[in-house]
C-alpha cells in the first residue's frame, strides 16, 4: 500500500578550526520525484554550500564549518511504494563476458572488500550454490550468522575480510562481507547506504540510523540485498551507492571535530496538511532546532 513518510537526520559538531566537508546526507537522484519537498541540507550557522553529482551519480554536498558548534541536517516528506524489498526467483548470473560495462567496477576489490583475499573461501562455501538469486542470498544467510551485530565494536578500519575473521561487526561489515563474496563468485554487487524504516517491524524496535545494504546485478538489473536484516523490509530509501563504504560516507571531514549529536527518522505518516505546513515552517524559519520533536529515535 502506498505510504507517506517524514525522513532526515540532524548531526551536531564542535569544530577547534575552519573545516572542509564533503556531506552525502539528501536523497539519492533516483528517488528525486519521490519526494514531496526538496530534503535541501540546511546548517546552522548558515554557511554557502555547492552541490554536484559524484562518478556514481550519488548527490554530494561541499561546504566549510565554521570553528565552533556547527548543525546540519535535512527533513522531507517522500512517498514510497509500500511495498517489501522484491525477490525475483527468475534472475540469473550473467557471464562476466555478458556484463554491461557499468557493471564491471563492482566485479572487482575495493578498500573494504578485498574479493581477492576471499575468492578460495568464496569458492569453497558456495561453489555449489546455481548461479542464480539462490546463490546470493545463501551468501546473506552465511553472512547473517557468520557475523555478531554489535554497535560497540564498530571500526572504520574493519574490511570484510577482517569481519570474516573476527566474526564481528555493524552493518556495513554485514554488507562488506556479502558484496566481497558476491564479487569472488563474479557477481557485481555495489555498497548503499540510506533509510531503512521500521514499518511492519514487532515492537520493540531499535534506534534509528542510516543503514547499508547491496545491490547485485542478476538478470540484467540490479536487485537489493540485506545480508544485516536478511529478510524483506518495507521503505528502503537509498542515499548513496558505491564500491563500498569509502566511496559514501555520510560526512567526510577534513580536519578534526567532535560529533556531539546524530539522529536520523523515518516514520511513516498520513495525509494531515497541517504536518506539511508545520514541515515547511520549521525548516525554513527555525532550522535545526526544533525538527526532531517528536520524531527523534
């Protein structure tokens, strides 16, 4: 059924100096005509932002902080289809002589997936798996039990083979591990990173963050996967795609600065026009100051 949801995340900082920073917090491109309302970055202090388009077509945002506390964040309406993530049981792995050329990055090692290091062990657990949407998701099923979800132990530095070993890790190793595989068995599989919202999930439910899942290429399109939840989940909206992590972190900075606060909503709403009107208002005439009333996880 389709549905209405409130979506954005506020991040608060403490800057010692001027710093640079590359933030990839909107919407990605494809759900553009999704939404109800530009999800435009605002930050407080104001500071001039450019936008542009990266290599793989995800929205980025360049902007300077100002020394001191420094806030940005988006808040938007989208609309979604309602409906769980697909599994198309007819799509098939392609031959790498058959892939379309924008395909072939993601057949190949990155920083955090080294395909390479794994393609025995890849061979010897799922050798035997058809070359098919089987294959893959036996793949997310190893992943899913091989790995121990635990926010403490999160790293930057974790790379999928490192997860492997240490049998630990968030989200993002979940989908590191399974894109590397995917990659060792010659199956193109690219790193997302967006919302993932917790309608139709049992109470209790977890805190909200970003989340990162996969893409792989089967039957001549790009289906998703998510080796973390490892199972169907409604309003899935994507924020950045990439080889993996490095190339869509959700703020890159180029100095240090202290992240004091990071709150991230996506809840699903009716139709009510005051919700949209007091949307409107509060972005545009008290930013960041009174969005997450309400709605913070």
């Amino acid at each position: 059924m389709p549905m209405r949801l409130r979506l954005g995340c506020e991040l608060r900082y403490t800057f010692p100096q001027p710093t640079p920073l590359i933030a990839m917090l909107n919407v990605h491109p494809s759900r553009f005509g999704d939404l109800e309302r530009p999800d435009r970055l605002v930050t407080n202090p104001v500071v001039p932002i450019e936008s542009y388009r990266d290599m793989f077509g995800n929205w980025c945002c360049r902007l300077t902080a100002p020394a001191g506390g420094f806030a940005m964040g988006t808040d938007s309406i989208i609309r979604d289809d309602g409906r769980p993530d697909a599994f198309d049981a007819t799509a098939v792995q392609h031959a790498v002589e058959d892939l379309p050329a924008e395909a072939l990055p993601f057949l190949l090692p990155s920083r955090y997936c080294e395909s390479d290091l794994l393609t025995g062990e890849a061979g010897r657990l799922f050798g035997h798996t058809a070359p098919d949407m089987s294959r893959v998701q036996a793949i997310c099923d190893f992943v899913h039990h091989h790995l121990t979800f635990d926010y403490k132990t999160a790293l930057p530095t974790r790379t999928a083979h490192l997860a492997y070993d240490g049998k630990i890790g968030v989200c993002r190793d979940f989908t590191h591990l399974a894109i590397t595989f995917c990659r060792a068995m010659n199956i193109p599989a690219m790193y997302c990173t967006g919302y993932i919202s917790d309608v139709g999930m049992p109470p209790p439910v977890p805190s909200m963050d970003f989340c990162a899942w996969m893409r792989v290429y089967l039957g001549g399109r790009w289906h998703d996967f998510d080796p973390r939840n490892n199972k169907p989940m409604i309003a899935r909206v994507l924020c950045g795609a990439g080889r993996d992590a490095a190339d869509v972190p959700l703020v890159h900075q180029f100095g240090w600065g202290a992240l004091n606060v990071f709150k991230v909503w996506i809840d699903e709403i009716g139709g009510d026009p005051a919700l949209v009107n007091g949307l409107d208002e509060t972005v545009a005439g008290n930013p960041l100051k009174t969005w997450t009333a309400g709605i913070g996880r």
